[in-house]
C-alpha cells in the first residue's frame, strides 16, 4: 500500500473524526455503517459484554488480545466499542482509531499508526492525549506482533490502550513475548479474551426470557446444598428447560443463527455456508469442497470417545497422520474445537488419546445440511460437548489464558477402565486453590442411578448430567443439562 492509500483507509474507518471536527453528531455514523447494519437484520438484542471495562472505565496503557472463531462478530464488538467511546463526555472522538487489518502487511500497520496519531494531531495541542486502537483482524499479518512490539516500545503508542483482533492466530507470532512480556501496559483487566458463541444463558435471555436464569455458580460449588436449594426452585419447570436445550442443540451461539431460528425455525442454508467457507479458509485452504464437511461429521459421530487419530485420517483419505493432526490443530486455533486430553489429577496422561470437543453445536449440523449421506448429530454427543465447552468457559473466566493454553478440562479413567466425562481440576476461588466437581454426561429421563455408578467409585460424588432427571439426594446427584449450563455460565 502507499502512503495515501493508508491514510484513505484510515480516514474512512474512522467517520467520526470528520463529525467531531465539524461539531456533528459522533456516533451518526453507526445508522449507516455497512457491518451494524447487517447485524440489524438479524438482531435479536444480543451484546457481548467482553469489552464493557474498556468502554466504560478509564483510558490506561492497557493491550488486549481479543480472539474468536470466524462469524462470531468480533468487527461488531469492535465498533460497538468505537460507538460507546465516541459517546462519552470525558473522550474526544478522535482518540478513538478503528483500523481493519485485512490485506495489510506489517509495513503497512506501522505507517498507520503513525498516520493515526498524526491524522489526530489536533486533540493534543494544549496537552498530549492517549488513543484508543481497535485493530481488526490484525492475525492474518504476518510479523504484526512484531510491529506492535516495536512501536510500544519506542513511540507514545506504548502508553495507548490497544485491542488487537484475529480469529487464527498463525504459527511464529509470538504473541506472549512480543506483547504480554512487559508490554501489554499496567491497566486492569484481562489482557487475554475469547470471544465465543452465546452461551445457553444468552440464548434464555433471547429466545425464552419466560424461563428463570439461574444465577452462576462457581464449580466446585456445583454440589453445595445453596446449589441444590436454587435447584429446587426450577424443578417445576424442568421440561420447559429441556425443550429450550434441545432448541439450543439445534442452533447453537452463533448470534445470527440463534436469529434465524427464533424467528423462521431453522438456520438458512446461506449462513451454513458462510460458516463452512469461513472455517475452511482457516483449516483446510487447499483440500476437496467437502473436506470440511466430512471431518465435522466425523468428528460429531466420535466425540463422546478419545480420538484415534491414526485411524481417522486414514477413513477420512489424508495423506499422513502428521496432515490429519495439523488440521485438528487448526480447528482448536481457529476456536472451532477444543481438546478435552486424558487427566490425572491436573496431568495430561501421556501417550493417551484425547477427546475433540466442537464449540458450538451448530458446527455439527454443517456436514449434514450441506453434503448428502452425512449424518445429523445425536443429541446425547450435542449435550456431552456443550456441556464439556461450558465448563472449560467457567474455568477460562476464573483464570485468564486457560482456554487457549489448553488448560480447562480433561476426562479419567476409572480402575476399571471406565469413563468420567470430565474430571476435577484445580481452579481459583476467593480463599484458595480448590477443584471442580466430577461431571458425567448420561443424557437420561430415568434410571440415572445405574449409569451413577462409575462417578460414585471414584470419586464418591459428582453430578450425572441428565436430559430431565433432578435430584440432590444423595452423594451423586441427577442434574439436568440446561440447569448445569445455566450454573456454570
């Protein structure tokens, strides 16, 4: 790019630069801007939440790395953040400096954020002001860490907040050394966020805001007897939550997906579309059409059982394992997939095979609605992996980075080779270091004291995950999906 060429796509990105110089309005712009008003035709009411602090709290030398699978509205909560900050009475507007990455080279970065300062060089004339940076999609330029590294470290931008975006983040960025070591500033909050798809909570508020939302528990208090006591309250309407669940299974998070199936019953084909292509670019650029398809479908009907990757890739027709792995690999970079490995205690069991958990229960439904003689999921898989994904959030929220380190949650083995979904692991509390509660998924009706059988030898507690089945009686209880998503979110 040259020099015009950058300060064009910064003067465009950043309409309320001209407003604020003119004595306009600041925030007319969001009525006409082409990515609000594509969420306006699917809005529900939906907002994330995940850069409130930033929008409403003090302007500090805070840097942010902010992921999320394709699709998710990362650009959305980016400008949303951009509208809430020109808003403010204590901000000029021309403190706040949008600038999408795409098709950028690092060259390309740096220049722009010395455009940037100097394009709003007149809100520093009586004293110098700090910026706000909202750069998106920043990921997909190669040696940008290393840009951002350098400019934090000699020019003024190292004293701006800074939210740098991607959806996957590509091999040989050092984003902890170049960034996170010393350089992400001394303001509060995490400087590590995942932005994911709404949780059952968020599709509640949208879809059903009838049903009661039970408050969030911290999970190891998932068997206290405050929890059973805000159990019982709900018992009565245990089958209106299992038919929002089964819904949620349906559509998943993603927020135009929870739109179009609120409002027509289903999720358009085109949407479906949307998510394939995205993804591929992501995992698998130069395979066959129905490359994509095919592993989701795979990995749906398998992911209630550790993964022999060896002999998938060869159902599947990769070349090599060595292939097949580095594309599980990018579904967990591009936040598609999550690991759940084998645990001892907080230790991955070497040399065990790991579960593959899917993000969001619509990935499971793309191979069938898009390739004949696929498959649709089974809902006792949707709910193991929705409800391993809920919990593996409640840890990431207790402990920032865990998510992405891979450090949330892990299977066990009983003496007698039996399976618990998801074992204790060792997470922060107020007083101290504590665990979380046994979880095994038996998407069950009745008869639930049988399949309890297994958690209760090991560990002589826990919760057996049911479809509609409540009771806190005993040292195991029966707890159905929907009211342990809503305890753990």
């Amino acid at each position: 790019m040259r020099d015009d060429q950058r300060r064009q796509r910064l003067t465009d990105a950043n309409p309320w630069w001209r407003a604020a110089a003119g004595g306009g309005n600041p925030t007319a712009w969001t009525g006409h801007h082409q990515v609000l008003k594509g969420r306006a035709a699917h809005d529900l009411g939906y907002r994330t939440t995940i850069l409130s602090d930033i929008q409403d709290g003090p302007v500090t030398d805070l840097l942010v790395v902010l992921t999320g699978p394709r699709r998710i509205g990362k650009s959305v909560a980016l400008l949303d953040t951009a509208a809430a900050l020109c808003a403010r009475g204590d901000l000029d507007p021309r403190q706040v400096v949008y600038l999408p990455c795409d098709g950028m080279s690092a060259q390309d970065v740096h220049r722009c954020l010395v455009f940037g300062r100097e394009l709003t060089r007149s809100i520093d004339r009586e004293t110098s002001r700090p910026r706000l940076w909202l750069l998106d999609e920043i990921s997909g330029v190669s040696g940008w860490t290393a840009a951002l590294k350098l400019a934090r470290d000699n020019t003024a931008f190292g004293g701006d907040t800074v939210i740098a975006t991607g959806s996957r983040w590509a091999g040989g960025e050092d984003i902890e050394g170049n960034l996170l070591a010393g350089r992400a500033g001394t303001g509060s909050g995490r400087r590590r966020r995942v932005l994911l798809p709404m949780t059952f909570r968020d599709y509640l508020t949208a879809s059903r805001p009838q049903l009661h939302r039970l408050p969030p528990v911290h999970p190891s208090d998932l068997q206290s007897p405050a929890t059973a006591a805000i159990l019982e309250e709900v018992a009565f309407d245990v089958d209106g939550y299992d038919l929002a669940w089964q819904d949620f299974l349906t559509c998943g998070g993603f927020p135009r997906a929870v739109a179009e199936h609120i409002r027509a019953g289903a999720v358009s084909t085109s949407y479906l579309d949307d998510l394939r292509y995205s993804l591929r670019n992501d995992v698998d650029p130069d395979g066959p059409q129905d490359s994509l398809p095919r592993l989701l479908g795979r990995l749906a009907q398998r992911a209630t059982s550790p993964l022999s990757v060896t002999a998938m890739a060869q159902e599947l027709g990769y070349p090599s394992r060595d292939i097949f792995v580095r594309r599980l690999n990018r579904l967990v970079t591009s936040h598609a997939a999550l690991w759940c490995p084998r645990r001892e205690g907080d230790d991955i069991v070497a040399g065990s095979q790991a579960k593959l958990y899917l993000t969001d229960p619509l990935l499971a439904y793309v191979p069938a609605r898009l390739r004949a003689g696929l498959g649709e999921p089974d809902m006792t898989r949707l709910t193991e992996m929705a409800i391993g994904v809920a919990l593996a959030r409640a840890i990431d929220d207790l402990e920032e980075g865990r998510w992405v380190s891979g450090e949330t949650i892990g299977y066990v083995r009983t003496a007698s080779n039996n399976e618990i979904d998801l074992g204790p692991v060792t997470v922060p509390s107020p007083a101290n270091a504590t665990a979380t509660v046994p979880l095994e998924t038996k998407w069950v009706d009745q008869g639930w004291k049988g399949e309890s059988r297994a958690i209760d030898g090991k560990f002589g507690r826990g919760i057996l995950v049911t479809k509609a089945a409540l009771d806190t009686s005993g040292d195991v209880w029966a707890v159905p999906a929907p009211l342990l998503a809503l305890l753990l979110s």
